[in-house]
C-alpha cells in the first residue's frame, strides 16, 4: 500500500498517480514509414500518441521509470495511447521490458525492401553528417557503419518479440504497401487498435522525411532557429502564417538538393552481395509472417533466382 505521507509532503501529487497505461507503441524499423503511421494516428480523434515521435524510453531511458514515461503520454478518455520509438525493434532488452510493462501492449511494425532501407539509411547519415568527404556512396557507407546491414536483419529482431508477444498483438505494415494504398493501410492500422476506421486522415497522401539536404546550410539553419525562437515567445501562429508564403516555399524549396541527385545508386554487384547475405534472414521473415507475396523487389528477385536454381 502506498505510503500517503508522500504525498502530503509533496514528492509525489495526486496528479502524478491518475497515469494511464500506454496501450501500443510503434518499434521501427527505421526508415520504413514510421513517420507516416505517426502523423496518421496523430489526428486521429480517438488517438493520444507523443508528438514528438521518439521517446525511446524502454531502449535508453528506462532507468527514468514508468511515472516519467506516462506522463509524456498521459490524457484521458482515449482509446490507444501510445508512441513510436525505432531504436526499439533492435534493442535486445525491450521486448522483455514492454511485456512488464504492459502484457497486453499493441505493437506496430514497419518494414520495407531490406536492400532499399539500407540505402534510406545512408542517405540519412549523409543528411545528418555523420559520414562526410568527397566519396560518399552507398559502398562506403556500407563499410563504415555495420547497422545498415544489421537493422536489415528483420527476422533476428523480430524473433526476440515472437518469443514473448503472441503474433495477434503484433502488425506488420509494408512501406511499399503504405505508398500503393495508403487508405487501405491506414484502416488495417485504425481496426488493429480498435479505432474508428471510418477516419480519413489528412497525411494519407503525405511524403515524408524526403531524403534531402541544404544547398547553404546557413539559410536553413537561420529559419530553423527563427521559427523555434517565434515559437517559445508565443509567435506559433504567425510562424505558421509565414510559412506558408509562397514566395518563402519556393526559396526553401530551391535550396533543397534530393540527396538520390547526389549520391549513387547501389551498385548492381553491391545489390546482388547483400541480397545473398540477406536470404536467409528474407526467408525466415516469410515464414514469421506467414506470407509469401512479400512486396520487395529483392524478395521477387530472390525466388526467381530459385525457381532457376530449381529448373
């Protein structure tokens, strides 16, 4: 029994204990279209997810507790209460800590073409510099950073969260899928969480976390800190006003490079390595899911090989 002394002396208020339990999180994997399934539960009326996207407290702030974390979320009268938090899905250690947590949790899972996700990948360190210089294709990524490959492992991970979550709390969407028919998806997602699917969400259509970078970094950084400073002194809306000039999009627009015009594709003979790496992991995913009629093109170009191979 709690001990209410504590409360009387003001450590903890009566606020901090009428938490709501999260109800489901979204576990990854990066760069597969998590950003999409947050913004079309974030409007949502039934929905409360953090705004934020990334709290990524059961892989690397657990140590705050569970107080902590519900309130980033906490709001009442909700159905689904959750987040979305990609370092998830590769963590060894949060599956175990999300089934203490909440036995009855709600997962979301997001994949994409193994091969093209570890493209997405590089792009993305090259947009945030954590690999620099004049040669900045994909092989070179490949061999300074081992998690393009690993995060690609999509069965190794999954396994961990089949061991201790039934497959009916689990939902696996398809990026591909998500760009094909968005609408479709987005009402596989609002029945698994028991929402109202009848919802028609304004991000449906929306791309997402385009891999683009600045031609001057300078400007961009200037209206970034512009538009957080009008927003701590009270100017959200007319930053928001701002932005939509036209004459300012078409500035930022001019001043993004897509990152594809820049960096080269996969090399052929790269692609047809880690497709054989690969294999293995793609096969057994198939077999976690049940599923054959995997939407990748690496997975077509895969059983073709066998049917070849079997001819």
């Amino acid at each position: 029994m709690l001990d209410t002394s504590i409360i009387d002396y003001g450590i903890i208020s009566k606020t901090d204990l009428l938490t709501v339990k999260v109800n489901f999180i979204g576990i990854g994997a990066q760069k597969c279209a998590s950003t999409w399934i947050h913004r079309v539960l974030s409007d949502h009326p039934e929905v409360t997810i953090y705004s934020g996207k990334q709290i990524d407290f059961f892989s690397f702030f657990y140590d705050r507790g569970y107080q902590w974390y519900e309130k980033q979320l906490q709001e009442s009268g909700k159905v689904a209460i959750g987040e979305f938090s990609t370092s998830y899905f590769t963590d060894s250690d949060s599956p175990e800590r999300v089934f203490s947590y909440n036995p009855g949790m709600r997962i979301i899972l997001s994949l994409r073409d193994p091969i093209d996700r570890a493209y997405s990948n590089h792009l993305h360190e090259v947009r945030l510099q954590h690999i620099t210089g004049r040669n900045l294709t994909f092989e070179t990524g490949l061999k300074n950073n081992p998690m393009y490959l690993l995060q690609s492992r999509y069965s190794l991970h999954l396994k961990r969260w089949l061991e201790i979550f039934p497959a009916s709390q689990l939902l696996v969407l398809f990026q591909e899928e998500i760009r094909d028919t968005p609408l479709e998806q987005s009402r596989k997602l609002y029945r698994f969480l028991g929402l109202d699917d009848s919802h028609h969400s304004k991000f449906l259509k929306e791309k997402i976390n385009k891999s683009q970078i600045s031609r001057h970094q300078g400007f961009e950084r200037f209206a970034r800190y512009t538009g957080q400073l009008g927003r701590a002194l009270g100017a959200g809306s007319i930053i928001e006003s701002v932005k939509k000039n036209k004459w300012l999009r078409r500035l930022r627009q001019y001043n993004e490079v897509d990152l594809r015009d820049i960096i080269p594709a996969i090399q052929p003979s790269t692609r047809e390595y880690l497709q054989s790496l690969l294999a293995d992991d793609m096969f057994e995913l198939s077999r976690q899911l049940n599923r054959t009629d995997i939407p990748w093109p690496t997975w077509r170009s895969l059983n073709d090989d066998l049917k070849k191979k079997l001819e």
